[in-house]
C-alpha cells in the first residue's frame, strides 16, 4: 500500500497539470477576493471587519466551487488508468490487498487536490488581520472543503473501479454527488416544513430524522458559514417545531373575532439547546464524508478482487450468442460503426441511463408543478424555460466528456496505432467518432424534446419559443461536442483529456460571471457586464426563448409587470447565438485537418 501511495501521489504532483490547477485556484479565489473588494470600498474604510468577511465568504465559496469541479477529473481515472495501461492484473497479482489498493489511490490522488487548494490559504487567510473573521470561519471552511473533496473523491474512485470508460465515470462523477444533495436536501426540506398547506406539523422523531438527513450535506455548512447568528435562529425553529405553528391564532369570542398568541408547544416537543451535528454542520458533513469514504475503499476493493477471481456470469452464453448475432459493418464509415456499437455496452450504459433519469426527473417535476395549480403562467413559463436551460448545460457536460474521452481511449489502449496503419483515414476517424457521440446525445435528446412537446401542448410557451429553445439543446449539443473531440486530440491519455475537457467547461460556467462581476464592480462597466451575461451558457439558453417571447409580443403570454422590449443581456444572447454557431462548425469543419495533422506528427515522432 505505501509503495502504490508514494508512487501515484509523486507521479500525480510532479505532473504540469498540477501546476497549472494550483495556479487556477490561487489566481480563481485572489480574483473573487479582489472583485469583492471593489465591490466594498467604503466598507474597508469604515467597517474593515464586515468587508473582510464579506470577502471572506466570496474566496471560500469560489474555493469549494472550485472543489467541486476539480476532484473528479483527478481521482476518476485513478484505477481506470491502471486498467488501460494493462498495470492492473499485475497489481493485483501483487501482495497488495485490493482494499489497500483502493485505499493508496484514494489517499493519493485526494492529497493531490489539497495540493491544488493551498494556492488559496494566503488570500483567505489574510482577512484574519482586518477582523471580522476568525479561527473558527477558517476551521468551518476548511472541514467543508475537505469534505465535498472527499465525498467526491470517494464517489469518483467507487465509479473508477465498476466504469469500463472514463466519459461514463466522469460525468457519473459529477451527478451522483450533486443528485445526492438536492435530493437529499428536498426531501429533509419537505419533512422538517411542509410546504403544502393544511399538512399536519411533523413529530418530533421525523424533525430528527430530517435534520441528521440535511447535516449530511454541505448545505447547512454553508448556511452557517454565510451566517452564523441566522443559521442558529432558524435551525432552533427548526428543531424545536416552531417554524410549523402559526405565531398568532384566530379565536371566536362573545365579542367578535380576535387574535391571540398561539399556544406553547406539546409536551413532547424537542426543547432545550441544538444537538452537536446541528451546532457544527461542517463537522457533520466532513465525518459523513470519511464515512463515505470508507464505504467507497470497501466497495472498491470488493471489485477489484472481484476483477481478480473473476467468475463466468450466468448467462455469459447468452450475451456471447447475441453478440455473434450483430449486424457487420457496411460498407460505410467502420468508426462510426463501431462507435455506435459501444454505446449499448456496459461501459457506455450507466453515463446514458443516469443522465436520463436526471432528465426524466426534471420533466416529471415540472408536471407536478403544473398540476399541483399554485403557479401562475409567468411561473410556469419561467420553470419551462429554465429547465429547458438546465437540460442544456447537463448535455453539454455529457457532450465534452464522453467526445474527449471517446478519441483519448483509443489512445491510451494502444488501438490508435492500428487505426493510423489502417486504411481508415484521419477525416473518417474523426467523423467517425463525432457521428458517435452525437448518436448517443441523440438519445438524451430524446426527453427534453418530451418536455418542449408537453410545454407546447399546455399552452405556456408559443411554437416560437420552443423552437429556440430546441436550438439551445441543439447548438449546445453540438458545440460542447467539437470542444470534446479537439481536447481528445490534444491530450495524450483519456485522464489528462478528460481533465482538460471538464476544466473547459467549468472555466467558461466559472470564468464568464466572474468576469462580469469584475467588470461591474470594479470598472463600473455595467453594460459591458450585461452583455457578457447573455454570453453566459445557463443565461444564454434562458435569455434567447426569452428574447423570442418579447419579440412575438403576444398579449396571452403576457403580465402587467412585463417590461417590452429587448434589453441588453437579450440582445446579446442574439449575437452569443451567432457566436456559438459559428464555433460550432468551425470546429467541425477543422476537426479532421487538425486529426491529420496530429497523426502526422506522431508518425515522424515515432
């Protein structure tokens, strides 16, 4: 076990990737702290406590966003990269136990993100000296950073060791633990407070339950990090069951109606001063989280001494059999045929099946909403487009990595070389794969196509409107597609490009409204920040249905409160539409000349 940790954590910080993220974090949380601090310049004249914890509380949530990006992409392909090199028989033939092993990579490919984050020690630490934070914030940061690095870690290592492929790992990386906290965090939402009205208050053991189930969050961490003395006043509502009761109850008297104070809280009531998980959620969440790791080294190694003895499946004869039954290839392109194959594999399966679901859930949800009847046209409308909006950006995540993990995996598994000896040309490989990745989009595009036919079909959106956006998921699709085959064809393994995949597309989710806040605040160049919001991919899939909304100018689609006309963040959506499309065929169009090029090279290399 130490020999696999020196070796994965010296091989994984020597690298210049982990110069570079060290770099990004630093240069990412300094960035904030200074765009804060130009927001608040009288605030560091007259009250340097509250402007230092304001800046504060800007690097420490940038750092976690950061976080939260970054693990996967550095611990995914940890035992991934093993089996590809064709390293991990041998290792597990060694007299290292399959849990030790699991536990090593875990150990050293999650130092390696602690590594990355010290770049941003200084510039948090610094507002020690202007008061207004103390030990305590910088001890609740911390614990909440290490925990989502290794909640996440210990997700991307159990997904490293059941994936045959790292697109599907990635991205299953990415959803897992996010799907976790928002479902996790709703249903503690619905059990601690009914929203629905006339519910009964829940008992004293279900407010328990639902609050242990929030703390395993880094959730009610944040809350108390923002605000200490606001999270402490509505988590003892919370506990002691008076956020469910009413202050002032209506009685009838002789005399008339009147009101009165409502009455004490039953017996069995929970009374007294808040728990110690409650008190200190950032403890909570960073002890779930060594929990979860733990789980995640036993169920690793589980797998991998599975993957040691292996033992024939039950109905291995069948699957064998379906398998000679499968239509040769044509005479057409034979990547694109095989490329189609692999994506009903058991590799490819989970990525498309769990984003699936997420998108079905999403679809599902907004026709609760819809049914429920508590919202209005202009709510429902804002929840379709901002769906729609969502849907996008999540395909777009599935687009760049499964396409940069697609061309890096023949790569890393030596097939490149007899692909370039083939007859098989570069312009054929590269449509090959991106005629793959856009069949398998093709099948996700299945349910926010259902959604857009269920929003048109109730009448909240004109045809207008779905058809832009129809042309957001499209574009984005497509767009996100020809970022991921290019980083597939710069990197050199499937974990580097997946990385510089991943780091593409959480630079411009990142990178976009930081600029513009800096734009706004520091340079008080308000209209140069607006229209970098319409650039902006979640604003700009919500803002261009929008801007056709406005531009049909219908009076059913309409409120009193609606402002006509375009504005500024719409008109640049306009032109981030153009800009997008533009990218996108450029791409496409100078993808098999770059593959060519790249193969050339490699070829006199040797």
């Amino acid at each position: 076990m130490r020999a696999v940790l020196e070796r994965d954590f010296l091989a994984e910080v020597v690298r210049p990737r982990t110069f570079w993220f060290r770099t990004l974090v630093a240069a990412a949380v300094s960035f904030t702290v200074l765009a804060v601090a130009l927001d608040n310049p009288r605030y560091l004249a007259d009250q340097p406590d509250r402007a230092a914890k304001e800046i504060f509380l800007g690097g420490a949530f940038t750092l976690l966003a950061l976080l939260a990006v970054l693990t996967p992409p550095a611990v995914v392909g940890s035992v991934l990269e093993e089996r590809n090199r064709e390293t991990l028989p041998l290792v597990l033939a060694s007299p290292v136990r399959p849990a030790g092993f699991a536990l090593a990579k875990l150990l050293a490919r999650s130092g390696t993100v602690f590594a990355w984050a010290l770049g941003a020690v200084v510039p948090l630490t610094a507002m020690l000296l202007l008061g207004g934070v103390d030990t305590e914030d910088i001890a609740t940061a911390g614990m909440l950073a290490a925990g989502v690095v290794l909640e996440m870690a210990a997700w991307s290592l159990w997904l490293s060791t059941v994936s045959r492929r790292m697109a599907t790992a990635a991205v299953g990386a990415y959803l897992l633990p996010a799907g976790r906290w928002a479902l996790t965090g709703f249903l503690a939402a619905l059990v601690v407070v009914p929203p629905w009205e006339g519910a009964a208050p829940p008992s004293a053991l279900e407010r328990q339950g639902g609050l242990w189930a929030a703390v395993t969050t880094p959730l009610p961490g944040c809350f108390r990090l923002g605000d200490r003395r606001e999270y402490d006043r509505e988590m003892a509502r919370w506990w002691d069951g008076s956020a469910n009761r009413p202050r002032m109850i209506q009685v009838r008297t002789p005399s008339g109606t009147r009101w009165m104070p409502a009455p004490p809280p039953p017996p069995g009531a929970l009374r007294g001063p808040l728990p110690l998980h409650l008190r200190e959620p950032a403890a909570a969440y960073l002890l779930c989280s060594l929990l979860a790791a733990g789980a995640a080294v036993l169920a690793a190694g589980r797998r991998l001494r599975y993957e040691a003895e292996p033992r024939r499946p039950f109905l291995d004869r069948w699957k064998r059999t379906r398998r000679l039954l499968r239509r040769p290839p044509g005479d057409g392109n034979p990547v694109a045929w095989k490329e189609s194959r692999l994506l009903n594999t058991a590799a490819s399966r989970p990525m498309y099946y769990g984003t699936l679901l997420l998108l079905l859930l999403s679809t599902v949800g907004y026709a609760l909403a819809v049914s429920l009847g508590e919202t209005n046209a202009r709510e429902r409308r804002e929840i379709a487009l901002g769906l729609a909006s969502g849907q996008a950006c999540l395909l777009g995540l599935v687009a760049v990595v499964a396409a940069a993990a697609s061309i890096a995996q023949e790569r890393t598994s030596g097939t490149l070389d007899l692909l370039r000896a083939s007859p098989v040309t570069a312009r054929e490989f590269f449509r090959g794969k991106e005629i793959g990745a856009l069949r398998g989009l093709g099948f996700l595009l299945l349910v926010p196509a259902l959604h857009l036919l269920l929003v048109l079909v109730l009448g909240d959106l004109p045809p207008v409107v779905v058809a832009a956006s129809a042309l957001v998921l499209l574009l984005s699709s497509v767009l996100w597609t020809g970022v991921g085959l290019h980083c597939g064809l710069l990197a050199f393994r499937t974990g580097p490009a997946v990385g510089l995949a991943g780091g593409a597309y959480g630079l411009l989710l990142l990178g976009v409204p930081a600029l513009g806040l800096l734009l706004e605040e520091g340079f008080r160049e308000r209209e140069a920040a607006d229209l970098l919001f319409g650039l902006w991919p979640p604003a700009w899939g919500f803002l261009l249905p929008e801007a056709a909304l406005r531009w049909l100018d219908d009076y059913r689609y309409m409120e009193f409160t609606w402002d006509p006309g375009l504005h500024r963040e719409h008109a640049a959506a306009l032109l981030g539409t153009l800009l997008f499309l533009a990218a996108a065929i450029l791409l496409h169009a100078l993808g098999p000349r770059l593959a060519a090029r790249r193969f050339e090279r490699e070829r006199e290399a040797g």
